[in-house]
C-alpha cells in the first residue's frame, strides 16, 4: 500500500503517575491524505487532545510512532501549527506582532516587507485587519481565536491541528466561525485534524468523523465518512436526510454504544460546562461592545 | 488630554482625583462633586477623628520627657527641622565661600590658592532622608538582580527548586536584626581598602536590606514562571523558538506581572528593615535620627522623632505608589483590579 500523507501508526501512551502509569491511548492507526479534514469525536477525557499532541510532537507516543511526508515526527515544529482551545496569544502583544512572532520564526532570512505583507494577509484572511492592533484582552472570545488560526496558518503548516477550537464560544459566534473556516479551507486547502465535541460542527466540516471509544486505553472506535458536496449550507443541510443521516450515526455512537457511565467524570464535566458557560457570558458583552 | 489624566490616576492609584479632572473639565458637576465627597469625605473624616483621638490622648501621657507630643507640637518640631536644615545648608555654603575668598586674596597675592576643604556639618533631617533612600534602593537593587534571576531558574526547573526551597523557606523569616551582626563582620572582615568609595555602615545596611527583600521577589517570580499557561509554552516549543527567545521573549514578559507584584512585597520590607538596620547598627539615614533623638533625650526628642514616624510612613506609602503603578503598567489583564 502507498505511503499516506499522515500516518499514525500503532500509537500507544503511558503517563506516569502516582498509582503506577496510566495508559491513555491503545494503538491507535489513522492515516490522511493530503487537504483531507478529519474530526475527533469522543467523550471529554477520553484521549483526544493526547492523539492531538502526539501528531504535533508535544508528546512522544510509548510506542508507535507518527510519520508525516515520510518522516518520523519527534519534536513539535511549525510544519504541524496549533490552535488551542484557549486561543493561547502572548497577551502582552498585539494580534499582529503574535502572528507577526510566527512569520518571523517560518519566513526567517525573508525581507521585512514581505514578512509584514504576509502578517497582514493572514490577519485579512480571518477578518481580523480592522482590529489588528488591539492586544488580546480588548477583543472578543471569537476573535482571539481568529487570531489564533490566523497566527496558525501563516506558518503554512502540513497539517493543521485544532484543539476544540470553538469549545469556548457561544453558539452564534461559533457558527460564524465555522463558515470562516469553511471559506478558508475553500481556499487553501489545508489538512486539518480538528477536535470537537459538536456534532453538528463535525457533520459540517469533516471529510471524515473519527469517534473514539472512551478512556482509559482509548482508540479508534468507528470512522464515518462525510459524503456531502462542498460547498455545504448550513442551512440547506439542515432539511438533508443524507446529514441527518450521518448526525445520527455521530450521536448513536457516542450516547448509545460509547454512553459515559462513570460519575465522577460527569461531575467534572459538570463543571467545566458551567465555567464555559460563564466565560461565554464574559465574551458576550466583549462582542457587544466590539 | 482629560482622557489621558484620567487613565494616569488610575494607573497610579490616584483615583480620588478623577472626579476633580472632570470637576474642572466641566463634565456634569453635580454627580462628580457627589462622587469626591464621596471619595475623599472619608478618609477626610477618618484623618480628623484620628488627630483628636491623638491630641486628647498626648495630653494625658506624661513621660519622663514631659507631655506625649500632639499633633501642633509635631508640626513645630517638623517645622523648626526644615530650619535646621536651611540653616545649615546657609552654613555650608558659606563655609565654602570663605574658602573660595581665601583663595581669590592668595591669587591676587601671587601666591597658589590652597585646596577647597569638604564641609563635614552633622546631617541634617533632610540629609538623613536621602541616605536611608539611596541605602534602600541599592539594597533593592542588588537583591532585585539576585532574585529575578534565581526565581527564574528555580521556575523553569523543578530540580533546583526542590533543592533550593528548603533553604528559601529557612532564610525568608529571620529577621533583620539576626542577619546584622553576622553582614557587620563579614562586612569588616571582607570590605577592607584604605580609600573606600562606600563607607563600612552604608554596605551593612544595604546588605541588611538585600537579605531581607530578596525572598518577595524571588518567591514570586519563581510562581510567577512555574505557572505560565502551559499553552504559551507549547506555542513556543511548536515555533521552535530558541532558548534565549523563549525567556526573553515568552517567560519573562508572561510572569512580568508576579514578579512586579515580588518587587513591591520586596522593597515594602526593604524600607521596613532598613529603618531597623539603621537604628541598631547606627548606620546613618532614618532610623540612626530616630536613635539619636531617643538617646539625646530634650524635651524636643518625643515630637521629633513623631515626625520620623511620619516621614517614614508617607515615604513607605509612596513607595509603594511607585511599584503599584509600574504593577499596573505591566499587567496583562488590564480590567484586573490591583491595590
Ligand atoms: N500529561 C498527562 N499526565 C497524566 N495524565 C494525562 C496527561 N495528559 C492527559 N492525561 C490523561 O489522559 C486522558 C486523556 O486526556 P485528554 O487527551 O486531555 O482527553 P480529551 O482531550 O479527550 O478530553 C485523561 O484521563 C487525562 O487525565
Ligand atoms: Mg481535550
């Protein structure tokens, strides 16, 4: 069989901790073609930002390995950008010098001027160029983390890595989002391997659904592919029986033959839905007065 | 301009001050005069109750040195110190011209004019006041340089900060007044040229002070770099930033905020221990004043050394204006509230 683009390849993790190590991950495979958009889909604790990690080289898998182009991945490096579930800018600099932080760092040994003309175009591609000179604390939730893309594809990563890029926004900002992302992907055509935890949002954007089977050992439960024309309407979609479909595929899954039993871990999502829900509120009244 | 004076007010704490700058912008008088009632009412309520409290109180003590000072006989002891201080600095001055004469007579004699002697009049109040501040911001200064760096260290390692904290948590409650002795003889022992450009005593307390302020800074900056946003540093592992482009361009500015926090902690002490320092080691500045006046023992002593008390005090509080308004100039978040 040809080499894939990306491949992962019998991924196992142990992480150390007091009681002895803890197996996270069990032998996970996947491989991706090139400009393929896969999503992760899975119960929150169950491994996802691990595999995440794994691929960018924040991690190093116990055993197994992640092959990119032909080439071992060891270390994480620009060619495997992030974006962050918590936008992560530097908050001490402005959206342009954290993307422009980026640019220098991939675009080194380039004139001034074209490193700053790129800052720029990728700021314009998120629709970020009217506020470009605001540090992160005087923008909105949805817009830091357009920054955070746009910092994360001005490195022209091989594959873009999302870790619930959205998780954190209310649903009409996310939305909106979603068809930034649509548009660009449009665009540029980037593999992208995005975490999620909405199914819709899955359903949306994903060439394919990746759903993974609960901690510990996690791995690879189904695959679902996403036959639907691009470009996709959200509101279209909405009435198709075909996305209906594959919705539900998602949500059997995930609530009939993968349903969370353990307790603790519901309490703990628990709260960590109602923490989100008030930094929504927070973003609410930054997009407000934004 | 009214926009700009107000975002200075608030950065330095001033914010009692707003309403005036509105007052006298012309913005909706009514509410602002209500607000600096309001802000200043207070404390101006508070202030005159505390020097009634005072006066009645000095009146009923009697101490070997006559009546606890009150407030107007504070004020007369402050007042008749600034004349001191004039009066010696008139001295000084004419001390010198006396020389420089001598020596325009020589010249016109044909003779070499002699060297101009230095004036060596006791130190006033006010040069006393100078000396504890510069002793306070050198020893500041030192142990600033000592600690950031180490702090830093100590954060980004957990190695050396399991090793060192043992040692930290030892050091960080002696008291000044343990470490003084053991800096006066190291100090003697070690500091030993002929011609020094630091006298013996400014060195104790300025190390006194190091020892004493190093621990704040050192303390926070190590949290301040250990609980940097984990994503910020996998943001810089995936750019591949380099060693020293990751503390200067990622630690440091990430934990700048702790580490001022550390900064203002620190030379609150600093100024705390220095005053100490000075009285037991009769270490010129501040709190040898104190000493002094306390042994002289005249009936001015008790109003006297009132007046250090408050001196220290208000420059303690605008010490601390300075450090919480850089505090703030730095802070990320700027809707954060911090006093
Ligand atoms: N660095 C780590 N050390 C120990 N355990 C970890 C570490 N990272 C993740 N885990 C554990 O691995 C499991 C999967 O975590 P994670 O990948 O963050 O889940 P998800 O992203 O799907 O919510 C969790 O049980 C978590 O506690
Ligand atoms: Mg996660």
């Amino acid at each position: 069989m040809a080499n894939s683009y990306l491949d992962i390849s019998g991924v196992s993790i142990e992480f150390p901790t007091p009681n002895g190590p803890f197996k996270a991950l069990d032998n996970v495979n996947l491989k991706i073609e090139k400009g393929e958009f896969i999503s992760l889909i899975g119960h929150s604790g169950c491994g996802k930002s691990t595999v995440l990690n794994i691929v960018a080289g924040l991690y190093n898998a116990t055993q197994g390995g992640v092959i990119l182009q032909g080439k071992e991945v060891l270390q994480p490096g620009p060619d495997r950008a992030v974006v962050f579930q918590n936008h992560s800018l530097f908050p001490w600099l402005t959206c342009y010098e954290n993307v422009r932080l980026a640019v220098d760092k991939v675009m080194k040994g380039k004139p001034k001027a074209e490193r700053h003309e790129w800052t720029e175009y990728n700021l314009e591609l998120v629709h970020m160029g009217h506020a470009m000179h605001k540090r992160p604390d005087e923008i909105s939730g949805g817009m830091k983390q357009r920054v955070g893309i746009a910092r994360a594809l001005s490195m022209q990563p091989k594959v873009l890595l999302m870790d619930e890029p959205f998780g954190a926004l209310d649903a009409l900002t996310r939305a909106h989002m979603q068809d930034s992302l649509t548009e660009i992907q449009a665009e540029l055509n980037n593999t992208v391997i995005m975490i999620t935890h909405d199914v819709d949002e899955a359903v949306l954007l994903s060439d394919r659904i990746v759903m993974m089977t609960n901690g510990p050992a996690a791995t690879i439960g189904e695959i679902l592919h996403v036959d639907l024309e691009r470009p996709r309407e959200r509101l279209e979609l909405a009435d198709d029986p075909t996305y209906n479909h594959y919705r539900a595929e998602v949500l059997k899954f995930l609530h009939e033959r993968h349903a969370k039993k353990d307790v603790p871990q519901s309490t703990k999502k628990a709260t960590t839905t109602t923490s989100d829900a008030a930094d929504k509120k927070e973003e609410d009244k930054k997009d407000v007065a934004a | 301009m009214l926009n700009r004076s107000i975002r200075f007010f608030e950065l330095t704490g001033m914010n009692w001050l707003i309403p005036i700058a509105n007052l006298l912008a012309g913005k909706n008088p009514k509410a602002q005069l209500n607000q600096l009632l309001a802000s200043i009412g207070a404390p101006l309520v508070a202030f005159l109750i505390f020097l009634l409290l005072w006066s009645t109180a000095a009146s009923n003590i009697k101490t070997s040195l006559g009546n606890l000072p009150g407030p107007s006989q504070t004020w007369e002891q402050f007042e008749s110190l600034v004349d001191e201080h004039t009066a010696a600095r008139d001295k000084e001055a004419a001390f010198y011209q006396r020389q420089e004469d001598r020596n325009a007579k020589r010249i016109e004699q044909g003779k070499e004019p002699k060297d101009i002697r230095p004036y060596t009049g006791a130190p006033t109040f006010f040069d006393q006041i100078f000396t504890s501040l510069y002793t306070v911001f050198i020893g500041f200064a030192v142990a600033t340089i000592i600690a950031i760096p180490v702090g830093i260290i100590c954060g980004l390692n957990s190695t050396i900060y399991t090793g060192l904290n043992p040692l930290i948590q030892i050091f960080r409650p002696v008291s000044p007044l343990a470490w003084l002795p053991i800096v006066t003889m190291v100090v003697s022992a070690l500091y030993t040229t002929d011609d020094p450009f630091f006298a013996k005593s400014f060195i104790t307390s300025a190390l006194t002070v190091t020892l004493c302020s190093l621990w704040p800074t050192l303390i926070n900056t190590t949290v301040g770099v250990s609980t940097i946003d984990k994503d910020l540093i996998n943001v810089s592992r995936v750019l591949r930033l380099s060693w020293m482009t990751q503390i200067f361009k990622v630690v440091i500015p990430a934990s700048l905020p702790m580490i001022f926090t550390g900064l203002r902690l620190s030379l609150g002490v600093g100024w705390m221990v220095l005053i100490a320092a000075e009285m037991l080691a009769q270490n010129p500045g501040l709190g040898k004043f104190v000493w002094d006046e306390f042994q002289n023992g005249s009936s001015n002593s008790l109003g006297r050394i009132l007046v250090a008390v408050f001196v220290i005090g208000i420059i303690g509080f605008l010490l601390d204006r300075i450090m919480l308004t850089l505090q703030k100039s730095v802070s990320h978040d700027k809707t954060q509230e911090i006093r």
